[in-house]
C-alpha cells in the first residue's frame, strides 16, 4: 500500500474538513453542472470551487458492485484542460499559509485530465460527451450548466476557449435544454498574482489580457456581425436505408437536418465540417482584483476565485420558490438583447460584485476534532514485554495458571542469575567489571604496577641499543655537541631503538593475551549460560501451552476399541485382525480430522486465531495499550511476538516426534506377533494360542496408538504453520490499520499547527464575512472539553475503525475520510447539527430581535456590502449618448436560508431601508430568495448587461497592447 502523507479531505489547509451532513444542503434537482476549467486560472478556480462544494453540498450517496455505499457527486463533472500540469502551481506564492502550499503539488485535488498537448481537439469532445452521459445518467430531460473558467490574460486560456466553448456546443447539440456559460478573469487578477511590482511583466499581462478581450468580444459579437466560425468535429455515421424509401425520406432528412442545425446554431458544409454562427457562451460573468479606485486589493487573486465559486454554488442550491439560474439568465438575455439594439455592443456581460455572509461550521467542526486527537496523542505508545505476550496467549486459551508458570519462571530465573555468579566467580570471573587473573599472573602484574610507578624521567627507564645503530659511540658522544641539522646531515641514523627490559615486554605481551583469551572464554560462557536458562525458564510454559492448544486435539482421537471375536474365528479368519485395525486406524484419524477441523479451519479463519483478533481488537480500543503493543507482538522483528512463543511449541512438539522414532521398533513387535500368531497357532493348543492372540493384539493397539500419535503430531505441526500464515495475514491488516490511524493522526496534527499559528477563518474565503472568529472557536472548545472522556472516546473510534474494513482496507481517502466526519459529527452533534440561527443563538445567546437588528445592521450588512463593492470593473463617468449608464441593470439579489426566518426578515428591512436613503429615484429594488442552505446568505450587488467597451483601463489595456506589438 503506497504510504499517504495526510488525508486531503480531513485537512483544513487543503479545503477539507468535518461537515455533517445536516449542515449540507441537497444539489439543485433534475440538473446537472459540469466545471471546465482551461489554463492555470480555470485550474485554480476548479480547486476552490471543489472545497465549496464538499463543505456545502451533500453527495449523492449509491451503493457499488460490491454493496458498499459509496458517496459521490453523481451530477456534477470537473474537467481541466492545461498543456502542464505544473503550470497550474507555479504561483504557489499569492496563496496564504492557510492553504498550505505544498497541497497545491497533489494531483488528487484536481480532477485534471491532460489538456491540447496531448489529446486532439476532437478526442476532447469525445470527453466531453463522455461526462455529459455519465452525469446525466437517472435523470428526465435535465437542464445542463456547462461552466467554463478561465483568465483573459492567460496565454493559454484566452487562446483556446472560443474553440473549447464550441465543442462544448457541439457535445450539447442532441440536449434539449443546455446552457453555457463563461467566467472570466481581467488582467488585475493575474497582476494581483504577482508577489512585488514588475512593470515589464504588468505590461505583458495587461497586452495579454487586451487581447483576450477582443477576442472575447469579437466572438459574442458574431450573431450581431452575421460571421461564423468554421471547426472540424467527428464524423458520425448515418444508419443505411433500403434503397426505396432513400428516395422518399431524402427530403425530409434534410429538413430535419436544417432544423437541427439551426437550433444548434451550426451549418453542415461537409462530412466532419461545420460553421458556428451563435454565440460560444450564452452569458459571461467578469471577476476583477481592483477596487472602485483602480487599486488591487489585498489577496486578490483568492478574491476572484472565490467570487466565482460563490456565484455557481448560489445555482448549486434550490430554491424554495423556483426561481432558478435558466430564469434569471432569460431574464439577463432579454435585457441585453434590447440594450444591443440601442447601441450595437453585446451586452452579455456580468459583472461578479458578491460577497457572503457565513458562519464557518467546516471550521468550528474540524477544530473540535483536532482538539480531541490532540489528547488522542498524548497516550502512551509502548511496545509488549515478554510476560505480557505470554500473558495474552493465556488469555486467549483461557487458561488461569500461565500466571503461576510466568511467577514461577522470574523466580527461577533469579535463582539462575544467582547460580550464575557463584559459577563464574569460581571459575575465575566477575560477573560486572574486567576479568579476575588467575593467581599464576597477578605476581606480574603486580610488578608492571611497581614499574609504571617509577620515575617519569623517560632516560632513566630506557637503554640504547647499539646493535640496532650504525653509529659509533664516538661519533654518538661528539654528535652531542653540535649542531642538530648538521648531525642530521652528517650522520644519519638509519637503524637504531630505545628498549626497555625485555623480560617486562614479554610479560606484558602475555598478560594481554591472557586477557584476550579470558574475555572471549567470559562471552562464550555467558552466551551458553543465557541459551541454558531461556531454555529452563520459559520450558514450562511452553510445555502448558502446547497442552492448552493441542489437549483437545488428541482428547478428540479416543482410544483403540477390543477386538470382537474369540480365537476361533480369529484362527478360521486370519485377515480378520488386520481389518480391525484398519477399521479402528481410519476411525481413530477421522477423529482426529474432525477435531482438527474445530480448532484449526482450513477453509476461513481458524478459530484460535479468531480469538486472537478478538482480544486484539479489545487491546487497540483500550487507551492503555493501543496499536503499537498490538502490532508489536504480530511483528517478526520485534522481540517478543507471538511468533516466536509458536515457535517454542513447535519445539516442544519437535521432542516430541524425537521420542516419537524411538517407538519405531514397536513395528519389529507387531510383525514378530502377527507371525507367531499366524504361524504357531495349533488346534488343541489353546491356552498357547490365546496368549499369542493376545500379544499379537496387544502389539498391534501399541502400533496403531503409534501410528495415530505420529499422525497426531504431524497434524499440530501443519496446524502450527497454517496457524502462523493466518497471524502473518492479521499482522498486515493491523499493520494497515495502523498506518492508516497514523496518517490521521498526523493530518490532524498539521490541523493543529494550522490552528495555533494561523486564523483559519480569517485566512480563509476574502469575499465573505464571517459570523464567528477565532477566539469564539477557542471559547467553544473550552466549552465543550470541560466535562470530555476522551480515553473513552478513543475506544469508540477505534471500534468503529474495527468494524468498517471495507472503508478503509483499499486506503481511499474519501470512504475514509467520511468514516472519520461521521465519527466526529457523532461525537459533537450537538454543535454537529446545527443551522445558522442556532449558531446564533446558542453560541452568541443573542435572541432578541433588537440585538439581531443591531448585528444585521451595523456589522454584517455594511461589511459585505463593501466587500461586494470592491469590484467596480464598469467605467460609468462617461457622458456620450452610447453611455452604459442608460442601459444599466444593477443584480441587487439576496440570498437566505429558510432556516433562518427571524434573521431573514431583519435583512430584508435593513436592505430596504438602505435602499430608500441611497437611490430614491432608482427603480431597482433588493430581490430576496429563500434557499435550502443552512450556513450563509449571499448578496450579489453587480451590473448586469455592461458591454466590454466600458471597461474600466481598457485605454491602459490598449497602451500596452500596441507597445508590446510594436516592441517585437
């Protein structure tokens, strides 16, 4: 199993989380959403629009071939296209530290398919229809959404998007009722990417995005200039007619075909050839990163994605009156229609000013949660001693007196240690420090003492040895008195040495090896005394386990029945002996089949390791012990682990079949007896013949007993292994288990370092306001953990870890993660379940309508108003009669939850009193809209109907088209 670093979906960095499923709203019914995102951008924007969907949408939930239900978004498709991958990270720096860059290298987070640089344009629409069937398989005649995301100063975004939106079309040509639409991001949000002024590269994206814009232009323009645009898509075969009614249907096919062509808005030229004369996008929304001055604004890049993501998951949830995403795109149409007649601009423009009122339950939840791993990790993991793994076979066995065993082995095992020492002291020994010198070498050593206690004074120790030198003693004593470097140069010392007493060296070269010798002899006893011991220690409790698991087994054999017939019919009918002990032999080892059938199963798990797992699913839900001591004693590598005890009754069984072939002669017995017998036997000879009847019965029980005890230990040794292979089997499931607890343990880690270095809520979504901070989270926490029993809420979620395999045993981190978001929101569903009011009133115990009022009016409204404002992408100061001023349509939409009536009413006065004091000569008015949400409400306050010519800059965005151009 390929080892996970954390689980995306429970990480808070990476836009997972807990979320109950009460806190999740139901997808809008009989529709179907598919997200395109193209370049960098749409690829970002795809991510961000994911982690909105999984904190606010409730999955569709189907069961597999397998029966395991499986939770997944059945109607909603993501696709990416993008030459890189890599391309699509490379701004990891404009992201907070609440994203946790490093995410953003997981492929998983992304559904990405690989773009143009490796699939043709037509293999794309093959893809496209792919997951236009796949999401709209189990539903009548849905509206489909098509959402297409991408940057118009994104080199390759801007580029592709009319052909991508076009083959999109064609995959929708056979849908009755389809609509797409396009998301674009202006220049200012790719500026915003950048991490410090450069005006070279300001530049480029700003002639980068001028380009895109007119090319955005130019093609929702095409209907309103008569063009078209020409496009290769597959060829598909018409089904063959009988040759007498081609002629008849000839005609009407081809009306047909002219019908369906222009309700797609194509004409045929050819086999596999067509030209578009429609729109590529029914209507295009603009999200910008400036404010109402023409200044970025702080983490605008986010706030651009994360407007995006508002919009569609506004459409992503029903309303309770019907009005839908295709009742306001007519409405938008319409009016743009009518303002393109006035002024001959396409009007099919939106502008993205939104902004959300939320309260953080993903947040709050998963901060719970942290806090409880968080005293998860502060048990004890330990590893078994060899006591407590003979203990836990006791217990499995069922068998009181491995206690006694074990007491009476540590007791002898200090006896032994005791023994030990006066063994070794006697034989020259100690058993801590150097080795002791026999009495023949301490008078030496001794005197090495005295010698090395003399004078330091090197001269006084040390001789010169004059067969060792070419020099003369002349020539040594007048050396004396020069110079050092012209002796050095004269007389060079080629040979010579200072000795000391030879006698003292060889003594001290003696003494050395005896000790060597004495230290290796020291080590090689200890060893065989050590091997002695373990053996006499833990003999015993081998001896009783080996009885405790094989005493039923030669129990259930039974004994050898007595032979039925008297002497005669034994002497009439020789072969009649030798059938009866077949008879009692295939008996007997049927006995020992069927009771080997009990304790060992060859066709499932055996019993005894059945019990094993039971009492180790007993240990790891117990707070004190945990995975790690269970794992240890299934680990090869650990000391002391049950694989080594079976080893120890396989040896015992091993004496065993040892005594077992000295019996062999027992066969010589039985053969010399079935001679005598059937040889010697006379008639009248009674007494005689009965006593060889006798013996040659006697004989052969011994021999069958002894033939069924060997079969009998050749069954314990087979049972062994096979009981061996079943434990090395639950090692691994435990060991996955473990390693699956451990990348939970660690991703909640990382939640909690998140946590206390950074504001989580604060970090999060830039185009919301937040009903609750992070010291309400931290109150809550206090709260909450005052009067907790984590120990036994360890236990629960290690239980239902054990009880769901099947959700975690293929390590898919979204069965996974949702086993764990279960588990959490069963523990906390108090807070698990509830809605937005009854986070406003249990947490911030404001019930009063005038506190309410005062919260609406004073901080929320104004705050997401403002937020909402800040894309102003629309020039209005222009004076020409062409002005976008006279056809302005201002979206001023609210959207509550229906679970929050008390509030909903509150903002509804509060918008409407605004309402009155800003824009009394104004038409417009405050739509509101009840949804099936339960966790914000969501205000969109942007121009609809603008044409791109009233684009705030697009002199600025022309500059530098024409000086890039012309710089080239």
């Amino acid at each position: 199993m390929e080892k996970t670093e954390y689980y995306s979906r429970i990480f808070i960095g990476s836009g997972g989380g807990i979320i109950s499923d009460y806190q999740l709203t139901k997808a809008p019914d009989n529709s179907v959403h598919i997200y395109v995102g193209l370049g960098k951008d749409g690829v970002d924007c795809l991510r961000v629009i994911k982690g909105h969907l999984y904190s606010r949408i409730r999955p569709d939930v189907r069961r597999n071939k397998k029966g395991i239900p499986v939770r997944e978004y059945e109607h909603i498709r993501f696709l990416g296209v993008q030459d890189d991958l890599k391309k699509a990270l490379e701004h990891r720096h404009v992201y907070t530290h609440v994203r946790m860059r490093r995410t953003l290298d997981l492929r998983e987070m992304f559904d990405i398919e690989k773009g143009l640089s490796e699939a043709k344009e037509i293999a794309l629409t093959r893809r496209i229809e792919k997951l236009l069937m796949e999401a709209t398989r189990g539903l009548n005649e849905p509206t489909v959404y098509v959402h297409v995301i991408t940057s118009l100063a994104d080199g390759m975004g801007s580029k592709i998007f009319p052909r991508i939106c076009y083959r999109i079309r064609y995959a929708l040509r056979d849908t009755s009722n389809a609509r797409v639409l396009g998301y674009f991001f202006l220049p200012s949000v790719d500026m915003a990417k950048l991490p410090f002024v450069m005006d070279k590269m300001k530049v480029l994206i700003m002639a980068e995005g001028y380009a895109g814009i007119r090319r955005l232009d130019t093609f929702m323009s095409i209907e309103l200039n008569g063009g078209s645009y020409e496009q290769k898509v597959p060829v598909t075969p018409k089904p063959k007619k009988r040759a007498d009614e081609e002629s008849d249907s000839e005609e009407e096919e081809r009306d047909e075909d002219r019908e369906d062509e222009k309700k797609a808005g194509f004409v045929e030229l050819g086999p596999g050839h067509i030209a578009w004369t429609c729109v590529p996008m029914d209507w295009c929304y603009l999200a910008s990163a400036e404010d109402d001055k023409g200044m970025l604004i702080h983490r605008g890049y986010e706030y651009a994605l994360n407007s995006v993501a508002e919009h569609v998951m506004d459409y992503m949830v029903n309303d309770v009156n019907d009005l839908t995403l295709e009742n306001a795109l007519d409405d938008h149409i319409r009016f743009a229609e009518k303002a393109s007649v006035l002024d001959h601009e396409v009007h099919r423009y939106s502008s993205l000013s939104n902004s959300a009122l939320i309260v953080p339950f993903r947040e709050m939840n998963t901060a719970l949660a942290t806090e409880l791993w968080s005293l998860f990790s502060q048990r004890e993991e330990r590893e078994p001693t060899e006591r407590e793994v003979f203990h836990f076979i006791g217990e499995v066995l069922n068998d009181p007196n491995i206690e006694e065993l074990l007491d009476a082995a540590d007791e002898k095992e200090k006896r032994n240690a005791e023994r030990d020492a006066r063994i070794l002291e006697e034989a020259g020994f100690k058993m801590d420090g150097d080795p002791a010198l026999p009495d023949i070498l301490k008078d030496i050593e001794m005197r090495i003492a005295e010698d090395q206690r003399r004078s330091d004074d090197a001269d006084d120790e040390l001789v010169w040895d004059d067969s060792f030198s070419t020099l003369s003693p002349e020539a040594d004593k007048s050396g004396e008195e020069e110079d050092g470097e012209d002796d050095a140069e004269q007389n060079p010392v080629t040979e010579g040495r200072w000795k000391g007493s030879n006698k003292m060296l060889e003594e001290q070269e003696l003494i050395q090896d005896e000790l060597a010798h004495l230290e290796y002899e020291k080590v090689e006893f200890l060893q065989e005394l050590e091997s002695i011991h373990k053996e006499m220690k833990n003999h015993e409790i081998y001896e009783r386990l080996y009885l405790d698991l094989f005493g039923e087994l030669t129990a259930s054999v039974g004994i050898p029945g007595k032979y039925p017939y008297d002497l005669k019919y034994a002497m009439d009918h020789p072969e009649s002996v030798t059938d009866f002990f077949d008879q009692q032999s295939y008996r007997l080892i049927s006995n020992l089949d069927d009771g080997e059938a009990k304790l060992f199963s060859y066709s499932s798990e055996s019993p005894l390791v059945a019990k094993i797992r039971v009492r180790m699913q007993e240990l790891i839900s117990d707070y004190d012990y945990g995975m790690k001591f269970v794992s240890s004693m299934l680990d090869p590598s650990f000391k002391f682990n049950i694989g080594t005890i079976l080893d120890g009754i396989l040896e015992i069984n091993e004496e065993h079949i040892f005594e077992y072939h000295y019996g062999e002669k027992i066969q010589q017995e039985f053969d010399e007896a079935r001679r005598n017998f059937e040889n010697g036997t006379r008639r009248g000879f009674g007494d005689s013949n009965k006593k060889r009847l006798r013996d040659y019965l006697d004989a052969g029980e011994r021999l069958l007993v002894l033939s069924i005890y060997g079969e009998e230990l050749a069954s314990i040794t087979k049972s062994i292994e096979r009981v061996r292979e079943e434990l090395d089997d639950l090692g691994r499931y435990f060991r996955k288990l473990a390693d699956i607890t451990e990348t939970i343990d660690r991703t909640f880690a990382m939640n909690k370092e998140l946590y206390d270095k950074t504001d989580v809520i604060a970090d999060g979504n830039p185009c919301s306001v937040s009903m609750v901070d992070k010291e309400d989270i931290r109150k809550l926490i206090e709260k909450v953990f005052k009067n907790i029993n984590h120990k036994a809420l360890f236990s629960d979620y290690m239980k239902k870890m054990l009880e769901s395999p099947k959700e975690w045993q293929d390590n898919d981190q979204d069965k996974i993660s949702w086993l764990i978001n279960s588990f959490v929101c069963d523990v906390f569903k108090e807070y698990a379940n509830m809605h937005m009011e009854d986070c406003y009133r249990k947490l911030f115990y404001k019930s009063d309508v005038k506190m309410i009022e005062s919260a609406v009016g004073i901080e929320y409204l104004p705050e997401m108003l403002k937020k909402a404002h800040l894309q102003m992408i629309f020039d209005f100061r222009t004076e020409s009669n062409k002005a976008p001023t006279k056809f302005r349509y201002r979206e001023q939409r609210l959207s509550l939850p229906v679970s929050m009536r008390d509030v909903s009413e509150v903002f509804r006065e509060a918008c409407e009193k605004r309402e009155k004091n800003r824009f009394k000569s104004r038409k417009e008015r405050w739509q509101f809209r009840e949804k099936d949400m339960m966790d914000h409400v969501y205000l969109q306050d942007g121009d609809v109907a603008i044409p791109l010519s009233s684009l705030c800059h697009m002199g600025a965005y022309e500059a530098a088209y024409r000086f890039v151009t012309q710089t080239r």
